[in-house]
C-alpha cells in the first residue's frame, strides 16, 4: 500500500538521467522566465536582441550550474554510502525545478489577470500556496520519477556516464561566453579651456528613491502630491513608459550615474560595491574632466549608508 502511494518508481534511475533532466528542467525554468519578462513591459524588454539572449544564457548557466552541483554532492554521498535515498533527492531537484515553475506560471496569470497572488496573500491564503506547491511537487515527482525509469530500462546497454561531464562544461562555456569583462578605462574625449568652460550647460539631475508613478500628482495622480515637478512636466519632455534598471537603489543610481546596465556595473544588491574601473566613468567625473564644476546635495537624513562611492568627483 506504501510502495502505491510513494511518488518514487520501483526502478532506480540513473545518474546521467538524472544529470540530464536537471538541466533540462533548468533550461525549461530559464526559457519560461525569459519569455515572460520580454514579453511584457519591463526593463529587459527594451534590451536589444543579442542582450536578451545573453541573459537568457547567463540566467540557464546559472541554475544550471548551482543545480548541477547540488546534484554532484548527492552523487558524491551515493558513491561513499550507496543509500537509495541519495537518488530519490536527486529526483526531487528536477521535480522542484518543474513544480516551481508551475507555480510561478499560476502565479504570474492570477497576479496579472486578478491582482491576487503569492505576493498579496497573507495567514491561511498563504498557507493554502503552501499547500498548492506541496501537491504539485508530488505530481512532478511522481511524473519524473516514471521518465527517469524508462530512460534507465532503454540506456541500460549505452555508455551515458560522460553526460554529466558533458553538461558541466556545457555550463562553463556557457558562463563564459556570457562574461562581460570590467570596462577598460577610457582618457577624456577633450580637456575643456577657460573659454570653453564658459559655453558649458548647467545641468541638474534630480533623483529620488521609492517614488512610484502612480502616486506622483504630475503623471495624474488625484492628489497634488507633486506640484513642483507637476509644473516642470508641463513644459518639459516627460518619459510616460520609462523602467527602473533595478529593483532596488543601489543598482539603480549607479545605473543612472555611469549609463551602464547593472549587470555591467556588477552592483546589483548589497553589500556589492563599485569598483574603481566602473567609478571612473559615471557622471560627476566625467562632466569634472570637461570643465564642468559639480556638486553632490543628498538628503541630510534620508542617505544610504551603504559605501557606493558612486558621487565621487563631486564636491
């Protein structure tokens, strides 16, 4: 009666098959995640084309490779203690892959359609999604379990013990080819004189944290939350459909001060730092190089008290 409720076949699986399922369940999660943010008003949207891919390649590598190494370390404990239960985890890395997947997928449908999902739930609806994702990975184990026992009964007369070997340099390349070396540091384009400085702009760059559109009186919010801006925007070049480059601040003010994606930038969330190379090219020093005399005015209580250093050059 056990062995009928058990998700987990009778036929033990093979290590290549399991290596392979992996990376096909990484690569599944990878492509259905790529899709859904190019194809959607979002950042990476804007991205061209050869962007886009390298992130979808970086993105497969990555899981791809951490998946592939939690994998190694159950096989390293199947090869030392030859437990049975060191497979059936293995199994249920693919089948959590899948079964997140599936409810990421449910997810992105109800929140978009409905505005209700993981995100808005809270007690018992939360424990419910809890719930949902339990019977899901039961069904994606119990199917990639049977998979992995037909793969094993046809491999059983092939030589498949180079796939895993296979698929780890597959992801190297793949980590690899996706690499973006540090920007080289480029000279000034021109060393502005003291006449020249005199015809140079005045230029004021604005920035604030935590600010959505929805709430901001100049791009129609009820409330006149925003009458300074409001009055600018009305005879000013506004941007209506604009993204932020990261979903937090770090990432995006040192996006907005070096013009370079964050991924370039390698500052994405704390505690990453600028590096000297990315400094030497944001905003206030190269407007310092032409001549132009900037100055850096935070919000006395309001700073970030991470080490960014990305306002050096300013005064």
């Amino acid at each position: 009666m056990l062995k009928r409720l058990s998700p987990f076949s009778t036929c033990e699986p093979t290590w290549s098959g399991l290596f392979l399922m992996t990376s096909l369940s990484a690569l599944i999660y990878a492509l259905m995640e790529w899709l859904f943010l190019t194809t959607k008003p979002s950042a990476i949207a804007i991205l061209p084309i050869s962007e886009k891919i390298r992130i979808l390649l970086l993105s497969f590598a990555l899981l791809n490779g951490a998946a592939l190494a939690l994998l190694a370390g159950l096989g390293a404990g199947w090869l030392l203690f030859r437990w049975h239960i060191w497979k059936r985890l293995g199994i249920l890395l693919p089948a959590g892959i899948l079964s997140g997947l599936t409810l990421l997928l449910v997810d992105n449908f109800t929140y978009t359609l409905f505005r209700f999902g993981v995100s808005t739930s809270v007690g018992w609806s939360r424990a419910l999604y809890l719930l949902g994702f339990a019977i899901i990975l039961l069904l994606w184990t119990r199917e990639v379990s049977g998979w992995l026992a037909a793969w094993a009964n046809r491999s059983q007369r092939r030589r498949l013990w180079m796939a895993p070997a296979a698929l780890a340099g597959l992801t190297v390349a793949l980590l690899a080819l996706t690499y973006i070396p540090p920007q080289a540091t480029h000279p000034p384009l021109w060393s502005a004189g003291a006449s020249a400085r005199k015809n140079l702009p005045h230029i004021l760059l604005i920035t604030a944290d935590g600010l959505n559109a929805n709430h901001l009186s100049a791009y129609g919010y009820e409330r006149d939350t925003t009458p300074r801006l409001r009055q600018l925007a009305e005879r000013s070049l506004v941007g209506e459909n604009a993204y932020s480059n990261s979903a937090n601040t770090a990432g995006g003010v040192v996006a907005i001060l070096t013009g370079k994606y964050p991924t370039t930038n390698r500052l994405l969330y704390p505690p990453d730092t600028s590096k000297a190379r990315t400094l030497s090219s944001t905003c206030p020093i190269s407007s310092k190089r032409m001549g132009i005399r900037v100055f850096n005015i935070p919000f006395p209580t309001l700073w970030m008290p991470i080490p960014l250093t990305s306002s050096r050059g300013s005064t």
